[in-house]
C-alpha cells in the first residue's frame, strides 16, 4: 500500500485564494443602478401611455372651443 504523508500546515503556498471583493461589488451596484433607472423609465412611459387617449380628447376639445368660440362671441352663433 501507499505511504501517507503527513499533512503539514502554515508551510508552502495556499490553496485557497481570497478574491478580489471590490471588483464584484462595483458590477452589481452598476447593475443595481441600471436596474433602477430601467425600471423608472418603463413606469413612466407606462404612466404616459395609458393617458394619451384623455390628454388628445381634452387637448381636442380645447382646440376647437378657441376655433369656435370667437363666433359665438363676436356674430352670436354660428
């Protein structure tokens, strides 16, 4: 059978290597960042979208109270 060596520690190179932290902490704040600003910019186009069938009636309806309204001030109708 084979020998067994004695295991010897605090001699020799380390097998575990710490990782360089930082590095990764920077790339998910980034992701995090760009996650938020993803996320703001689909509310407010959502927000925009479901109030563009009210805002062009209004808008319309605006439009054509100052086409209209001079003549019924100015000749009394129409």
């Amino acid at each position: 059978m084979a020998e067994e060596k004695e295991v010897v520690y605090g001699q020799g190179y380390p097998t575990v290597v710490m990782t360089q932290e930082g590095y990764f902490d920077d790339i998910v704040e980034d992701i995090k960042y760009k996650g938020q600003l993803l996320a703001r910019e689909t509310k407010m186009s959502s927000g925009v979208l479901s109030t563009v069938s009210m805002g062009f009636f209004t808008g319309f309806i605006i439009a054509l109270l100052m086409m209209i309204g001079p003549f019924f001030i100015l000749q009394g109708g129409l």
